[in-house]
C-alpha cells in the first residue's frame, strides 16, 4: 500500500476556471507546503497566509494540491476518502474522477508509472452556490447562501454567528494507493445482536477479491467458515457464549470483541465490536423519546458535538481523544452530530466504542428544502449515505439515525401546512438506507419532530430552549413536560480567565472582538450573552449592565457561574423519577473560536465553568433536591450503575452558612439502575418549613445540605445544595484549609479543601493544570480532593513553579499555594 500521507503535497490558488489543465497548473505561483489529509485554510495558515481569526473566502477561488512519487508501476486502487467539496481528480495529466459531494468516498482503478503525479483541483465553491436550482417552499435564516441547498458539503463556514467563516476546502480525509492484485475486502456488513434473552449473535457477509482461499470468521472466542452466497460475497453467523453484552459506561461495561477474516495466509482486520441491543421506547403513552439498551432504560445527557479541528478538519484518534475522554469523564453518555456538521470518521466512532458514549448521527440535512425531486441529487445522497454507515459498521455506539436538524421545524415555523414539510427525504429515501446498512439503529425523521407542531417539546424529539434563548423561568422546565431534547440549554459560557488572556485579551460588553465570538441567530437583534444577563439578573438579582461598568471580573466570575447553575438545575429536574423527560444534549459539546461561546470545552480544549457543573449533574450515582413549595424538598436519589449500592442519606439545615439548625439521614439500597424520591420530612422526623413554604417568621436556615455517603467506605459518593437565597453571596474573607498531598507518579497534584462555613462556587486556577472538580460549593464538616491533572504540552506555560490559586464568590479574597 501506498499512503500519500507521507507524500510531498503543495497547493496553490487561482482564479475560478482560470487554470483549465493540470498541465496549465505548472504555471502557478505562490505554492505553499500542504498536508494531506488536511485543508488549505490550514496548509494557508501554517505557510503564515491565513488568518483563522479573520479568515478570508476560499469558496470563491480554484485550489490545486499536487504532489509527486515513486511506485511499482503497474494497476492500483487509487481510495480517497473525503473530498472537499468539488473536486478532479488527475494522474499523471489524465483524469481519472469528478466529485460534486463532499461526504463521498472513491475507488478508482489506475495505472501507475515509476514516476508519478497526483494533482486534485478543487474548483471554487461559489459559482455553483450561485446557480439556479428548483424553487424552494421556504428560505431559512441559517446560513449566508441558499445555494448550500443542492451542493452536499458542509454547512460549517456559512453560519454566521454560529462558529468562523472558515471555508471546507481540500482532500480532508485520507488518500491511498494499493496494488490492485492485492486481496481486498468490500461491501462488508457487519451485524452484533442481544438477544433478550442475553444470547449473542454476530453475522458477517463481504466481498472478497484475490483470494481464493475459503475465508474463516472469527470473534470472540468463537469461528466458523464462511459460505458463498448469490453475488460472490461470504457470509457467517457466530453465536459467542459467554460475552459481556456493551453498555454505555454510565451503565455498564462498553464490551468489546475483535472482529476478522482469515483466508489462506492473509487476514482482515474489522475492529471491534459490542454486542448490545438499541430500542426506542415511547414511554407508556406512545408519544415519548428515549432508548433501551439491552432492555435497560438510560437517561441520555451529554451534548451536540460541533468539530474537533475547523480549520484542519482532522478527524485521527488523536485530534478526537482529548475531547471524548473529557466527555467520558464528565459523565456524558451521548454525543450528537448535528445536521449542520460533518460526517466523523471511523476514529470518531472507534473511541466511542472504547469510552461507552452513545452517538446521535443526523445525516447531514439541516434546515433546508432540498430537491428531492431531482434524481441526480436523490443519488448522491443514496451514495453518501452507504459510504458513511458502511464506515460505522459494526459500531455499538451508534444509538440513533436521524433525518437532519430542523427541517421540519423550518417548515411549519414558516407557516406551512405538514403535507408541505414532512416529505420522502426524510420519511422514505433515508429511513430506507438507514433500515438497510444499520437496521441495528432507531431512526428519527428529524430533530425536532412529534406533537402537534414538530418542535412541541411535549410529544417526540425537541430543540428545548425554554429555559435559554426563550428567557423562561426554571420552572418551565418541568411545565413544558419535555420528553427528550435533542439539543437544549444554549448559553454563552465563558472560559476561565487565562483563555480569555491568551486568545481575546478584552474586556467583557460591547467591544466588537467580544461580540464577536459571542454567537447569535442570524437576523436576531439579541444575542446569547443577553440570554446569559437574563438569568443573571433572574438568579443573582443583580443588574448586569451596571456590574459589568463597575467591576468587570466580578460580573464575568458571576457569568460564569450561572450558566452552570441553570443547566445543573435544569438536568436535576430531568433526571428525577417523576420526570417524563428521557434524555437531554446541550449545545454544545465545544467552541470552535476563543471567547464565550455556546461549548462547554473552550477552543483551546480547556474544560469551562459550566462543564464541571454539568459533570455533577450527570453522576451515575446522584443525589439532587427540588422545591416543591408547600409539599416540601423532595430529594431524589438515582444509581445509573450496574451493581446494587448500599448508601445513607443525610440532611443538613445551616444558618448564616455554619450553624446547623435541623438534621436528619436515612438508609437506603439502591437497587441497580433505579431511582428513588423521597420527602426531607422522611429524614427529619418532624415538620420543618425547609421550603420557607408557610412563613412562619423569618427563614430558620440559609442554605441545605444533602449528602448520598457509601454506607461501606464513608465516601461522599454526591452532594446536593439548595440556598434559601441564591442571591445572597455574603462577601467575606476566604477561610480554608487548603493542603497539598503527595505529588502524583503523573506529575498530578492532589489537593484537599476544608472549611467551616458554606463556600460558594469555588474555583481553582493551576496555570499548567486542569482540575477534576471546580466551580463547586465547599459545605462545612466534609474534606473535598480535587485532582489536577497535567496538561498536554502544547498547553503548559512557561513558569517552572505552578500555583494554586483557590477563590470562592462569597467571599473577597483568596489564598495561594505554593507546589
């Protein structure tokens, strides 16, 4: 094999249609080293020509990326894996292919000489987004050209506000050269299933060229030989004993088991897989969301995946490991790829396996009317679909295929009547292949979809931005009996302060560089920062224009804060057994631009305030409170986790933040994968207004303290606050105990926090490192270990000796340790 990816790759650019030729190509100047895979904006930016944080169109020139090498000559298999977006293909000065899809993957037979040269044009973008096509019902405001419509590439860099104009050009995905006398595998299918009775099954079926030899299937443990069927391929069916079925890791173990072909001396390689069981699930009235795994209702919560690399458009193991291990370690248990995204690679897929994260995979449709009556396009999308779930096959964390995003939404917010929106896009053409290439997958037309309107959050899949974008109060919440949100909860989240000093060293408002990386709806005369003042002004009581003319850190540490609060407030709402809702994705997952950003992962892959709020909110083991007025605090308790847990319960009511004033605790057997809601009356014994429901004089009690302990180890396993008075911040001199333990063998520092007074939202800066917990609030009675953990070293700073910084919102000062 041949891996181009070593090759020496150049690119250069010219005006559209004014290089016609390969050969004409020779002629142009100012030709820059190039990576492939890779972009130009990014071979541009490397070379010093590009500016991501002001990046220039590219759709409006022609790319040519070149390069030389040597070979055997002879007949090849010529695999190009993404080409972006309209592209030829030359060899040698000979065409060889033509792609006006940008999700496609190609396999094209050449002859190669000794000495040869790939060159592929990528013709400029805007003419045809230019061009006429057939009238469309309606006109969303998403993005900059309606064009985007009848060319299939990513909406990414047409959505302003939404993330940098950075235009998808290039071979962005792998380019390779194999002998075509060489064995080869195609048109596999690979098929793991969980029975309800636990037994486990795998069927396999491909074509396989230049061998001869009777092919062997083999997986866990188990092999069998495989038969010929009509057409030439191979197919086997094993049925393993003995597995250990894959779950998502909030609730089991993600399992998995080597998958390959043997025939004659050569072997097929086919990853792993798991063998689980998906099911949608109604709910009891028909008219829900949610999943089952392996008979086993999960709660879904995690976030809208964006990209891991704009500007490159990487999609290796190691762009994506970062980024999904800090989903992992937040408790998520799903992303979503949204329709106005990218198709990720099979890497993308692979680490999920591996880390038991749920995908959401939204072919890549969003918003718009697309010409479904044009066979030419129906086509393409027939072929972009087979490439794209034949490179997931075998994928146990592949959960749910969706239609697109907001298709649906688009129509009937127009006005439009349902015969108008819902068409055979999304109810024939893709459910067909999606039953076809992965029938192991639920299907969802389109997000939203369900109820009487498709973006009711009341029946079905919504987009809940109630509490959000909508300014609703919390309580909304639970008034608008959401079922399941696709995507919800968008805020501008602002970093900690020394990514803001390192990539937008201005002052929060209206200086245009902030505004600028604060996102927005297009056309809208708000923003998502005036979303953020709301509830700002709404939890905090505090005036937020006045803040930030007054004292600007504090209104940005308060910023900070509440965004965390409000979604951790939203998600314990959600996940109590009451609920109806059975699932939850913010958006989203990351920035793609330094600023305050929808993502809870800064651009520089840094974990924000809001995402360590979110990583309490989705403990698998969870402890949350909710007022419920004159009926009390309910207290709910939930255990995600496979194995039964034996915990006590405890109940603390402190005046003036140290002062207990009313306790009680509880013993309880958390059964596995169950929730439980009890009454803090349960624990005290006795009537207590712990709700300051009835008013009987003034408030007994400022803040309430709920523990879930392990019964066997004393282990402080959740903890749930609830403040009579959340904007009551009560500055006072910070007074913790803070000591440093022994280093950690991985350069780590363990720290340990205790106090005798409540501390609000407490936060700790390490320049070079990244803590496990932050932005919490210390209760008195209880040590908190937090673990800081090195960062990459593309991320450490310059300074030898790193400090611990440690600061809290109620109070005015803050300490530093020396490590």
């Amino acid at each position: 094999m041949i891996d181009l990816t070593a090759a020496d790759w150049t690119l250069a650019l010219s005006e559209p249609g004014a290089v016609e030729t390969p050969e004409a190509a020779d002629g142009l100047s100012g030709r820059v080293p190039a990576r492939v895979p890779g972009t130009a904006a990014g071979a541009l930016a490397a070379a010093g020509r590009y500016d991501p944080d002001n990046p220039q169109p590219l759709h409006d020139k022609d790319v040519w990326f070149e390069a030389s090498f040597g070979a055997e000559p002879g007949r090849y298999r010529l695999d190009l894996e993404g080409l972006a977006t309209i592209a030829e293909v030359y060899l040698n000065g000979a065409p060889v292919l033509e792609s006006r899809n940008m999700f496609r993957k190609y396999n094209v037979e050449v002859e190669l000489a000794a000495h040869n040269r790939l060159q592929i044009c990528f013709r400029a973008l805007e003419p045809h987004l230019n061009a006429k096509g057939p009238r469309a019902r309606w006109k969303p405001q998403l993005a900059t050209s309606q064009g985007l419509r009848l060319i299939r590439t990513t909406v990414l860099g047409h959505m302003p506000g939404w993330c940098p104009e950075i235009h998808a050009v290039g071979p962005y995905r792998p380019i390779r050269l194999e002998k075509a006398s060489s064995p080869r595998m195609k048109n596999k299918r690979i098929l793991a299933d969980l029975a309800p009775d636990g037994s486990a099954t795998l069927t396999v079926s491909a074509a396989l060229e230049n061998i001869s030899a009777t092919p062997v299937l083999t997986s866990a443990g188990v092999s069998a030989e495989m038969a010929r069927q009509d057409g030439g391929t191979f197919a086997a069916t094993l049925r393993p004993g003995n597995i250990t079925p894959w779950m998502p890791h909030t609730h089991g173990d993600p399992a998995l088991y080597d998958v390959r072909i043997k025939a004659g001396e050569h072997e097929f390689d086919l990853g792993k897989t798991g063998f689980r069981r998906i099911e949608a699930d109604p709910g009891e009235d028909g008219k829900g969301f949610g999943l089952q795994v392996n008979g086993v209702p999960v709660f879904c919560r995690g976030a809208v995946w964006t990209n891991a690399d704009l500007l490159g458009l990487s999609g290796d193991r190691e762009t994506y490991r970062p980024l999904l291990e800090a989903a992992r370690d937040a408790g998520m248990n799903m992303l979503r790829i949204g329709g106005t995204m990218l198709y990720e690679s099979r890497a993308f897929f692979k680490l999920c396996d591996e880390l038991g994260l749920l995908v959401w995979q939204d072919f890549q449709f969003a918003n718009y009317d697309y010409p479904v009556k044009d066979e030419g396009f129906v086509e393409e999308v027939r072929a972009e679909i087979r490439d794209q779930l034949t490179d997931s096959q075998g994928c146990p964390s592949l959960a749910v295929l969706c239609g697109g995003s907001e298709i649906y939404q688009q129509g009937a917010m127009m006005g439009l009547p349902e015969e108008r929106w819902k068409g055979p896009l999304c109810e024939e053409i893709l459910p067909e292949l999606a039953a076809r290439f992965r029938p192991d997958i639920p299907y969802v037309p389109n997000a939203p979809c369900g109820g009487v309107l498709p973006f009711s959050p009341n029946e079905g899949v919504a987009h809940y931005y109630g509490v959000g974008a909508y300014l609703r109060p919390l309580e909304d919440a639970r008034r608008a009996n959401v079922r399941f949100a696709a995507e919800c909860l968008a805020f501008s989240n602002i970093p900690d302060q020394r990514s803001l000093d390192e990539g937008l060293a201005v002052k929060p408002g209206h200086d245009p560089r902030w505004k600028a990386r604060v996102p927005r709806d297009r056309g809208a005369g708000w923003d998502f920062e005036d979303v953020r003042d709301h509830y700002l002004k709404t939890l905090y009581g505090v005036d937020p224009a006045a803040l930030r003319y007054a004292d600007p850190d504090r209104y940005l540490d308060l910023g900070r804060a509440v965004t965390g609060e409000v979604m951790e407030q939203t998600f314990a709402e959600w996940r109590r057994k009451a609920s109806p809702c059975r699932g939850a994705l913010v958006w989203t997952f990351q920035d793609l631009a330094l600023g305050a950003g929808w993502g809870l992962i800064d651009a520089h892959g840094r974990p924000k305030p809001a995402y360590y709020a979110l990583k309490r909110a989705f403990r698998p083991l969870q402890v949350t409170v909710s007022d419920e007025g004159t009926n009390g605090l309910a207290i709910h308790v939930i255990n995600d986790l496979p194995n039964k847990k034996a915990v006590t319960l405890t109940l603390t009511c402190l005046k003036d933040g140290h002062v207990p004033v009313v306790s009680g605790e509880t013993d309880l057997v958390l059964d596995p994968h169950s929730a439980h809601e009890l009454n803090a009356a349960q624990l005290i014994g006795a009537f207590f207004d712990i709700t300051y429901a009835y008013r009987f004089g003034p408030p007994s009690h400022d803040v309430t303290v709920v523990r879930l302990v392990d019964k066997e180890t004393g282990e402080i396993l959740a903890e749930a606050t609830q403040f009579a008075n959340p904007a009551d911040f009560g500055r006072c001199p910070l007074n913790v105990d803070a000591r440093i333990n022994d280093a950690l063998p991985n350069g780590g520092i363990e720290l340990t926090l205790q106090s005798a007074h409540v501390l609000r939202g407490v936060h700790l800066h390490c320049a070079d490192h990244c803590p496990s917990d932050n932005w919490f609030s210390l209760t008195p009675a209880a040590a908190r270990v937090v673990t800081l953990t090195p960062l990459p070293k593309s991320q450490v700073s310059k300074a030898n000796t790193p400090e611990v910084v440690i600061s809290a919102l109620n109070c005015v000062s803050r300490i530093t340790l020396k490590t």
